[in-house]
C-alpha cells in the first residue's frame, strides 16, 4: 500500500445496554477531567462545552449507570470528586480503551503497511 505521512488512529468506544450508551470515552473524558480539575465548569470549559451540557452529560450517564458518579466537595462549594464508584468505572474505562487503542494501532499499521499514530486524547500516565 502507499504509505501516508502522518496517520491518525481516532477510535470512538462506547457499550450500551439494551440500546442505550452505558459509558463511554465521552463520560470518561468527562470524568477524568473533573477529577483532574475538581470542577464541573473547569471541566466543561476544558472540554469546550457549556456546564449546562455537561451537566446533562453527567446526568444522564449517573441515570443509566445507577449510580452517582460525582459528588460535591464538603466545605468547597461547588468543586466536584469523583465517587468511588465514578472513579473505579473511569479507570477501568479508560484502561479498557487504551488497550484498544494500542492493539488497533499496532494491528493498522501491519495490516495498512503504514506509520499509524494514535490521536493522543489519552496517554498512559492518565491512568497514574
């Protein structure tokens, strides 16, 4: 095949439940970013999107899950954690998808016989 200067792997991963998204890399994104900046709004902008959005984002995903996935600070206002819950499905979310990502990158570039870069969304330490 003619080999392609700078390839990008860009992979959207999601599982769903009785036809409805249970987690994704959107939620996990999310996630990870309101852990990281302790705030829904910090994370939002981060993501640029409205707090609104991601508020309805966060909603949603707590309603199909069952479980809350963020909870208020005690004593900080409006800064966000994660449950224990929210933080244990993000890792293992997130370690599901790096290993894709780095299997689909790899089996891309044998198969397609081209240099295939991942997007960079996520990186290894993230899970540290």
């Amino acid at each position: 095949m003619t080999k392609e200067l700078d390839t990008t792997l860009r992979l959207r991963i999601w599982l769903e439940q009785k036809d409805k998204t249970y987690i994704g890399i959107g939620s996990t994104l999310l996630l990870k970013h309101v852990e990281d900046l302790g705030s829904l709004r910090k994370a939002a902008e981060a993501l640029g999107m409205s707090y609104r959005r991601a508020w309805g984002k966060l909603k949603n995903a707590e309603e199909r899950i069952g479980q809350p996935l963020v909870e208020k600070t005690k004593g900080m206002g409006q800064r966000f954690n994660l449950s224990p819950y929210g933080k244990e499905l993000m890792e293992k979310f997130l370690s599901f998808y790096l290993d894709v990502e780095d299997y689909a990158t790899k089996r891309a570039g044998e198969l397609l016989e081209m240099d295939v870069k991942k997007s960079g969304e996520f990186y290894r330490d993230d899970t540290q």
